[in-house]
C-alpha cells in the first residue's frame, strides 16, 4: 500500500503514490472528472479523479459521495503551481468509510447563533481549524518562552475557597456541604509556588460570571500567569515586552498560512517590536476626559477603563501600549501601593493596538503583612479565607510580581479576529452552555 501522508507534508512526496485518510470537504464533477477537496485536519488539497484512472465503478460510485463523508484516497503527488498548496493528487482509488448524512451546515451565509448551534461541526471549516491550528501555536510557543527560561509549570486548584478578585463575578457551587468557587485566576497560588520555586507560570481554566455581553468576554477562558519572586513592575513589563514580540514573530514565521485564510494584514503584526510605550495612568487619563464627545459612557479621572477608552487609548499607537500605576482604589486588595504616590498601585495593563484592549495586567504584590491585612479588610473580605496566604507573608515575603495574560484575547488580537468566541473551540458566554 502507498504510505499514509498527512496533506501538510504532500510537498515531500512529490511524484510518489501516496494515502490520504480524511473527509471530502467539497466536489464538483463532469462526466468524464471530478475534483474532490479533500481535508484532514492538517490541510485541504484538491483530488483530481478521471474515468479512466481509478478501477472499474469506482468513479460512478464517487458521484453520490456527500459532502463531510469520511474517505481514503489513494494517488499521484503533483507539483501544481495554481494550488494554494503547491500540489495536488492524481487519483489511483477512493475508498468511502462513511457516507456523511446531508450536512447541515451550507455554502450560504448563516447566522452566528445557527454556527455556536452547530459549533461541533463548524469548527470544522477552514478560517475555524486556521484559528485553532494558531491557538495550539500560541499555547505551544508561551509555553515554550517560559520553559526555556527556567520557570516551573505550577498548577493551581480550579475548586477555590475565596475570591482572587472580589465576589461579584464567582461562580458558587455546594463542595460536600460546603461553599465552594470556580477559579477567577490561579494568581495567589501561584504566589506561593513562586517562594517555593522563584519562577513559575499557571496556565489553565478561569471562570469569571460577568453578565456582559460584549465581544471581549466569556465566562469561561484560558490563562496564562507568571508569578517571579524578587521582580518588581518595570521588570514586569519587560518581561511581558519580551514575551508577546517573540510571541509575535513566530506567529508570522510558522502560522502564515493560517493568517492568510483569516485574511490578516500582517503588515501591522510585523511593527510588533521593542520597545513598547509606556503611559501613567495619570496621562492616560488626562487624554481620555478631553476625548469625552466621543465616548457613551463618560470617562472620569479615577475609573478603570471601559473598551471604548482603551480602543481611543490605542489609535495612535502601531504596537501595544503599557498604562501603569492604576489608582489604588481600583485594583484588587493584593496590588502593591506606589511609595511615591500611595494613592496608585504598581499595577500595570498591557493594550494591544487596533481595539483589541487589555491582554495583559499584573504588577506588583503587595508583600507587606500589616499592608495586606489593611487592604483585605478595606476590600471586605474574610481573613479566614487567606490564612495560608497571609502565612505567605510571615514566612520569608519578599518582593514579587506577576501578571495574567488572556490566551482569548490575545489570539483574537493576533488573528485579527472580532469576536473573542471564535479563539476557544466551544466558547461558554452567559446565553450559552451547549454543545
């Protein structure tokens, strides 16, 4: 039998009879030939079968194959400069495996509630296996920035006891009589694993139970949270600087045919580059509040930004923004005050460029025992929940910092993509839990 060949590595073989195991994504035929698109997960070629080219009654059988039946193909590798591909396969045999009933899914336009309906199914068209193909890409290379570097996978519990960043978004649920939360960030723990370890990284699930129905939420998404012991906010923002330029690059380097199915002007990815601005929030609040005309919900100095502020915020700027030092106020009770100003926080955020808004935000921790007893008091929150945290500052606090970068949202910003949903395989909002 000829060797079984995924279409990403046809351009290997050319001239070589090989085996395609799949599912016909498209056909179109005349009496005497018929070019199928062929699709398996890595790719989609074209299959040009003639009459006279595969055994007797095969090609009769081949008209009723329905669109998403399962097939192997067997063929001729050729050099095809018209192919987006480069090649495509002179058939020798087709083997049907499984007739597809009539797919549900058609050439016309539908609806994005008819496609989260069939999201099962629709991820199997070419711009959603584009976006999960560079999804995998971007987990495989942020993992890869961190590893090499000598951080530690750390891996936080899912099942929490208290919040990370107050009570309002938790989702609750009864643990064996007790009172139980889906995690909102594996942040605190991974506070500890950075003074057991010195590096480390979190990455996995987070719940957060916004009722909000924008195009940069879900309820639930993917995090990725360095923590380092001894780092404080500039180095911080250097390191996610670092991280998100070579993040970028490889992109561009081993994604580009997925970006060129989504459409992606690269051109602007490519000025993704060091170094990135750097805003005080103070500044960045002075600009917003004489932007005002513009906006439908005012912006006071004092407030966190809205998406609409950080889209203003980003539109003269080519690469992503820093806007630091956030009013204390507004932050969450473990955020480091500024010695110079203790009115902001050593908090800072990272905005993407082209209204894609807030990736990333951390800052400083505050590493102060009395401090932070102030500040869960100040916040509310029960001292009994942090005890194994508060003993993180009794037993060897040093200064550290960290921060959380959204996988959602920053593969939205990097695929050029407007709704965060298509960057999650089955994507969880406040109308959806099904499939």
């Amino acid at each position: 039998m000829a060797p079984w060949i995924y279409i990403e590595d046809l351009k290997k073989h050319i001239g070589e009879e090989v085996t395609l195991k799949g599912w016909l994504y498209n056909m179109r035929s005349s009496k005497k030939i018929r070019f199928l698109e062929v699709r398996d997960g890595t790719g989609i070629v074209q299959c040009v079968m003639g009459a006279g080219d595969v055994p007797a009654g095969v090609f009769e059988s081949t008209g009723g194959i329905s669109r998403e039946s399962s097939i192997i193909v067997t063929g001729i590798v050729k050099e095809d400069a018209r192919s987006k591909i480069g090649v495509e396969i002179g058939l020798t045999g087709l083997e049907l495996v499984a007739k597809a009933q009539p797919y549900p899914i058609a050439k016309k336009s539908h609806g994005p509630a008819f496609l989260l309906d069939h999201r099962h199914l629709w991820i199997r068209s070419r711009k959603q296996v584009a976006l999960l193909r560079i999804r995998h890409e971007v987990i495989r290379t942020l993992r890869g920035y961190f590893d090499k570097r000598g951080y530690v996978c750390f891996d936080p519990p899912i099942f929490t006891a208290n919040a990370c960043e107050g009570t309002s978004t938790l989702f609750q649920t009864d643990y064996f009589g007790k009172t139980a939360y889906l995690s909102q960030s594996g942040q605190l723990y991974g506070e500890a694993g950075a003074l057991a370890l010195g590096r480390i990284y979190t990455f996995g699930p987070t719940f957060r139970a916004e009722k909000s129905k924008t195009r940069r939420h879900l309820t639930e998404f993917w995090m990725m949270e360095p923590e380092i012991a001894y780092l404080d906010i500039e180095g911080v923002m250097e390191l996610v600087e670092d991280m998100l330029v070579e993040l970028v690059a490889v992109i561009l380097d081993k994604r580009a045919e997925e970006l060129k199915v989504l459409e992606r002007d690269t051109s602007l990815l490519e000025k993704v580059r060091k170094p990135f601005p750097r805003v005080h929030y103070k500044d960045a609040a002075a600009k917003l509040t004489k932007m005002n005309d513009r906006f439908k919900v005012p912006f006071e100095d004092g407030d966190d930004f809205g998406a609409e502020h950080e889209t203003e915020l980003t539109k003269s700027y080519e690469k992503p923004i820093f806007v630091h030092r956030f009013p204390a106020e507004i932050k969450a009770f473990y955020m480091k005050r500024d010695k110079d100003d203790p009115q902001a926080s050593l908090s800072v955020d990272c905005l993407a460029p082209e209204g894609y808004g807030e990736i990333v935000g951390g800052g400083e921790r505050e590493d102060d025992l009395d401090a932070l007893l102030k500040r869960l008091g100040e916040h509310s929150l029960p001292k009994e929940a942090f005890d194994w945290y508060i003993d993180l500052r009794k037993y060897g606090s040093v200064p550290h910092s960290g921060f959380g970068l959204g996988l959602e949202r920053t593969i939205s910003w990097i695929a050029g993509i407007h709704h965060l949903r298509e960057a999650i395989p089955f994507p969880r909002t406040i109308e959806r839990l099904t499939p």
